[in-house]
C-alpha cells in the first residue's frame, strides 16, 4: 500500500513537472534572428483599438506604443534588436497554415525605445482568416534581402468563413470611359522574380501573372500599361502589389507579373487595376521647361523644395504652369554631392509640387537634356496622389542646364472578379 502511495505520489509530481515545464515554453517568446537582426513577437491586438502589449524586455515597459484603426483588424507587435548604427527594415510575410500562398506587411508604426532597438507594430490587411493558426516569416530589405527560416505561429483571434464571389467568365472587358481592358489571362503561382526560399512550393516564391488586352476608341492602345494592382476578396483582405514586373506592349497586349496574391482556395478574387498611358501625350498635358540651371546638393536640399517650401530661403519655383485643374510648381535641378553609385555616374534630381493632391492621376518625365541637346538617362516610376513628385535623373555627367519636358495625365481604371488558374510549373 505504501508502494503504491509513493509511485502515485512520483506520477501527480511528474505530471505537475511536465504541466509547468509545458506552461514555460509555451510562454516563452517566439523569436526570430535574421540578417543579424533579433524580432521576438511580444504578442497580437484585434480590434480598433491598439496598445502594444506590455514586455518584461528591457527598456519595453515605458513605451506606450498605440495606434487606432477604422475597422476591426489584426496587429501585430513585435521588438526590433539590430546595431544601433544600423536600420531593421524588415517586413512580414502572412501565411496560411497548409502554406499555400503569403501576402506582405510592413510596420505602421516604428516606435525607439532606445538606438538599436525599435517596437514596430504591423497592420494584417490580409490574412487567413478561416484558419486556426497564422504563420509569419520575417524578410529583410536593409541591403541584404533575406528570408527567415524560423516562423512566428500566432492564434487567429476572430475565425470567419469567407463568403462568396461570383468570378466572370474570361475573357472578361472592363471599360473606363474611352478606354477598355480584358483580362485574357490570370494565373496564380508562377515562378516569382523575388525567390528567396528557393523553393517552389514555398508561398513566398510564388507569384500572379495577369494579361490584358487594351484599346482606347475601339482601336489597340500600345501606348498603355497597368502599373498598379490591388487584390481583395469576399472576406476582407486586401493586398497591393508589392513589386512587379512589366513585358513590353505588343500590338495592345500588355500584362504583370506581381508578388504577391491572395489565397485561391477560398474565393475569387477582385482586381482593381490601374493604367497609364506612357507616351502620345496631348498638347495640353505636357509642360516644358528649358535652361534650368543645374545646383550642386544634396537629397536632402532637393526634397526640402515644396509647394509651400520647407526651406524658407530657397523655396521660390523656377517654374510653374496650369493644367487642367492642377497649378503645378517646378523646383530646382540638383546634382548630388551625397551619393555615389559608381560607373562614374553623377546622379540628380529635381521636384515638382502641385496645389492639390494629384488622386487618379500620373506625372511621366517625357524627356531631359542638358545644354548641348544630349539626352540625360533617368528613372520614371509611378507615383500615388499626393501633391509632390520627385523625379531622379540617372546621370546628369557635367551638364549646367537642363531642358525638361513633363506630362500631367490621367489614369484609367477598371475591376475584375476572376478565379485564378493554378500554375502546374
């Protein structure tokens, strides 16, 4: 009998053992290390309503991180620990738990509690959310762009089972105005550009690859591109694209390639897409501006050229037009005394600012040349709304002046409800 005490008396203690053992770990923080960067995950909000959670990390306790948001969403909060002359730079890759596709995430808000160390907290737009568990991997874009192996797990605090779209048949026209794309092709999980797992199973080398055929009046438009595209579904999430690649029109046929979709098993999804035209601009879409006289700076002294000017000394337009219903200011050309990016390139830059923010609209630098007609290579990417633009100019070798041509012009945009086909490569 005795016997029998002591043996239960050894199993209740081992099972208590085990019980705390088991409650340890599992409060023990997840953490990441990735590129030289510690993220440990301090924990999860849901709601409008959002407070960083409070860490026995130290120097955590007397920030009070917050952020508000106009529906119910998920954050994440996780801390940052990298050199102190160094910047994280990193974002979240959102996975289901079967792995079947990812969407991105960057920190809303950035918080120091002390050099070196940041609590960041990121907005889930998208997420599983008919899953019971939801998996995070950390990427890294501080120069050296890496994926983690390790994994955040997190509880998914609001289940849902998503409602159902309609998808349209394909090809499937969409029009705005004079314009008309049809999505001939839509197809998820295809071989992305930015592979970091090197797997191609892995939801993170997967990519979409969608094609249109574009006319403007009836007739083939070889003079247009989608440059944007935002993927939603029944349930809520929303993604925009994060990095994409463009063929060249041919004969009006144009597509994207973006990183990354959706999930594909739950519902079709919507593609609102967005197309600007990239040359045949009219008289009165384009402005020229000739002989600005080219300024030794740095980035800094360009982007502080303004509407209203935050350097109050040296804000005066070299130059200012209307178009349409935008008065539009040009600021001066600088080359830059702080950059260096080799090949004996000796890059620039200038600014140009409207009066009001420039939503549904495109800015393209149509040309530039210095005084003796060369033509100066630049880089022309799309902007979003706003009031300001800054435009790069490549190499601007020893130019004194410069002759600009620019085009304020409008976008078209059209929507799609399609199911997309699953890659086989």
């Amino acid at each position: 009998m005795k016997a029998k005490f002591v043996l239960l008396a050894v199993a209740v203690i081992l099972i208590i053992a085990v019980a705390v053992g088991i409650f340890f770990w599992s409060s023990k923080p997840q953490v990441i290390t990735i590129g030289g960067t510690k993220l440990t995950l301090l924990g999860v909000t849901y709601g409008k309503h959002h407070v960083a959670p409070k860490s026995k990390i130290a120097g955590t306790r007397r920030n009070g991180a917050r952020m508000d948001t106009t529906n119910d969403t998920l954050v994440v909060w996780i801390l940052s620990e990298h050199k102190a002359n160094q910047y994280g730079g990193e974002q979240l890759l959102v996975s289901d738990e079967a792995g079947t596709g990812c969407v991105s995430a960057w920190a809303n808000m950035n918080s120091e509690v002390k050099p070196g160390t940041q609590l960041e907290g990121f907005t889930l737009n998208a997420y599983p959310r008919w899953d019971k568990k939801i998996v995070l991997r950390a990427q890294t874009w501080n120069g050296n762009q890496r994926l983690s192996k390790d994994k955040f797990v997190i509880n998914n605090p609001k289940r849902e089972t998503a409602p159902k779209w309609t998808a349209e048949a394909m090809p499937d026209t969409q029009t705005d105005g004079d314009f008309s794309a049809t999505l001939t092709k839509f197809v998820y999980g295809v071989h992305g550009f930015s592979d970091f797992s090197g797997a191609a199973s892995d939801p993170a080398s997967k990519a979409v690859n969608v094609e249109f055929h574009l006319e403007q009046n009836g007739v083939a438009a070889t003079n247009w591109e989608p440059i944007h595209l935002t993927t939603s579904d029944a349930s809520g999430n929303e993604s925009s694209l994060n990095s994409w690649s463009n063929p060249e029109n041919k004969n009006g046929n144009a597509g994207m390639t973006y990183q990354w979709g959706l999930w594909s098993s739950q519902t079709p999804w919507k593609l609102r897409v967005e197309f600007s035209q990239k040359s045949s601009f009219s008289d009165d879409e384009l402005w020229t501006v000739t002989n600005v006289t080219v300024k030794s700076g740095t980035w800094q002294d360009m982007s502080g050229y303004g509407y209203n000017g935050r350097n109050s000394r040296t804000n005066s337009a070299i130059a200012e037009t209307t178009i349409g219903d935008f008065h539009l200011k040009m600021f001066p050309v600088f080359q830059f005394t702080d950059q260096n990016r080799g090949n004996n390139e000796k890059p620039g830059g200038f600014r140009v600012s409207s009066d009001k923010s420039t939503d549904g609209y495109q800015m393209t630098l149509v040309s530039a040349t210095d005084e003796n007609g060369r033509k100066i290579p630049y880089y022309d990417g799309s902007g979003w709304g706003g009031n300001d633009r800054q435009f790069q100019l490549q190499n601007l070798r020893n130019a004194k002046s410069v002759n600009i041509t620019l085009a304020l012009h409008k976008s078209r945009f059209v929507e799609f409800i399609a199911k997309p086909e699953i890659s086989s490569k």
